[in-house]
C-alpha cells in the first residue's frame, strides 16, 4: 500500500472512530465543507462558475477515491477470494476444454485414418484407370496418326506418280513426234532440220529417263549430221552403240555399228570400216535385213 492510500485510509477511520478525536475530526470536516460551501458560492456570484464547477469535480473524485478504498478496505479479503475462485474455475475449465480437444482429436484421428486409406486407395485406383485409359487412347491415336500418315504418304506418293507418268507421257508424245518429223525431213532431203527434230527428242528422251529411245536418237542424229558431213556423227554412233550394248539390244547395237561402219567408209577408213562390219555381223540376226546390208557392204569392200 503506497502512502497516500495509508493516509487515507487512516483518514477514513479518524473520521468513523467513536472517540473524540473522531468527533473533533468530523466537526472539522463539517466546517471546512461550510467554508468551501460558501466560498463555492462567493465564486458563482462573481461569474466564476467554471471555477466552481472544477472545484466540484475534484471534490467529487476525491469522495469517490474515498469510497473506493473504503470499499476495498471493507470487502478486499471477499474480491481476493471471488478473484481465486474464478482463477480456479478458469483453469479447471481450460483443462478440461483441453481434455475434450484432446479426445476429439483422437477420435477424429481414429476415424479419419480409414477414411484416409480408403480415399487414398480410390484415388489410386482412379490414377491407374485414367493412366490406362490414356495409354490406350494414346495408343489408339498414335496408330490412327500413323495410319493417317501412311494413307497421306500413299496419296502423296500416288499424286506425284500420276503427274510424273502424266509428263513422262506428254515428253514421250513430244519426242517421238520430233523423231517422226526429222525422218521426213531427212528423207526430203532436209538434213540441217532433221538433225533439229532429232536433237530435241533426244532431250526429251534423256529427261524422262528413256535410255533405249536415246540411243535410238543418237543413231537418227548421227545419220542426218552424217549426211551434212558433220565429224559428230562418228561419236553419236559410238555412243548409240555402247548404251544399246548395256541394255543388252544387240540387233539394234548391230544396225547401229554397220551405219558407223558405212560412215567409216565414206570418210575412206577401210580398216576401221570392215572392223565395224565384222562385229555388227556377229550381233545382227542372218535372217535380218540389216545383216544382208552389211554382209553385201563387206563383200564389196
């Protein structure tokens, strides 16, 4: 307890003692009121009620402060029990709050755990049958894409075959049109424009890949250079020549080396001319055309 609180505490029981320091203290006390009382009123006549009105404000808070320490004074021993009490009580109702969580808790726990096991295995189960219905559908799609690749690469593939065979087609038209055109040029006596007509079929020829029609070529070109004396035509036979050797034709290799054999001759290589003649003879069938040309050309030379 600080000072002031003993002094007026000692105060308080001055003023309710029966003895006459009790007596003498309370007629004090009677007229220091009257005297404040008057001097209360002394101020409001004089327009100092604001003054008054502090004056009575702190009065009154020290009668309060009186009789909260009077009442403390009288009943603190009951407040410290009624504060134990409640103490008491809030800490019993704290463990038991705790108890009953704890219990809860456990029982939650209890149950849950199944429940968790349970959820967990459905969950599972969920996971294997979505993996494996996404596997099959992957597989499933992966085969149709596939599928659908293979069918796409097929038409891919059939388209451009048709458009090649359409062009090879349309070249191979052309060509022999061309060679058509130079035989009769050539038989009209034209040579310069046969060997132009030839010279296109033979590239239309080498473009689609023809190799026996280009060798063929090569052999009518040769013939209308020949004729204009041009000093191609000998390597234009040889090369007809070697090609149908490759491909195996040797009847037409043959036809083609009796006509490099009678070029031979016309440019009056007798020895290269019969050596030609000797081996288109052992190609060309005896029952041949072309083997009576060269066998009647080999007697005569």
């Amino acid at each position: 307890m600080t000072d002031i609180e003993k002094t007026i505490v000692g105060l308080w029981d001055l003023l309710r003692a029966d003895s006459p320091e009790g007596v003498q203290a309370r007629r004090r006390a009677a007229a220091t009121s009257a005297m404040a009382v008057a001097v209360l009123a002394m101020f409001v006549a004089v327009g100092l009620a604001a003054v008054v009105t502090v004056i009575v404000a702190m009065v009154a808070a020290a009668g309060c402060l009186l009789a909260a320490v009077a009442l403390l004074r009288r009943h603190g021993g009951r407040l410290r029990d009624v504060s134990a009490r409640l103490r008491t009580r809030a800490s019993t109702s704290a463990r038991r709050a705790a108890r009953v969580a704890a219990e809860w808790s456990h029982s939650a726990a209890t149950r849950s755990v199944p429940i968790a096991r349970r959820a967990t295995w459905e969950t599972s189960e969920r996971i294997r049958s979505a993996q494996a219905h996404a596997s099959s559908a992957g597989r499933s799609f992966l085969s149709a894409t596939a599928k659908s690749a293979a069918e796409a690469r097929g038409a891919a593939t059939s388209a451009r075959d048709r458009a090649r065979a359409s062009v090879v087609v349309d070249q191979r038209r052309r060509a022999v049109r061309a060679n058509t055109l130079g035989v009769q040029l050539r038989r009209e006596g034209d040579f310069a424009a046969a060997g132009e007509h030839h010279q296109l079929a033979l590239e239309l020829f080498r473009a689609i890949g023809d190799r026996r029609a280009e060798a063929l070529t090569l052999n009518t070109l040769a013939l209308s250079l020949e004729r204009t004396g041009d000093p191609r035509a000998i390597e234009l036979f040889e090369e007809a020549a070697t090609i149908l050797g490759e491909l195996g034709d040797e009847e037409s290799e043959g036809q083609v080396i009796a006509n490099l054999a009678l070029a031979f001759r016309r440019r009056g290589q007798e020895q290269e001319s019969d050596e030609a003649l000797e081996t288109a003879l052992t190609k060309l069938e005896p029952e041949s055309n072309a083997y009576r040309k060269a066998e009647r050309l080999r007697r005569a030379s």
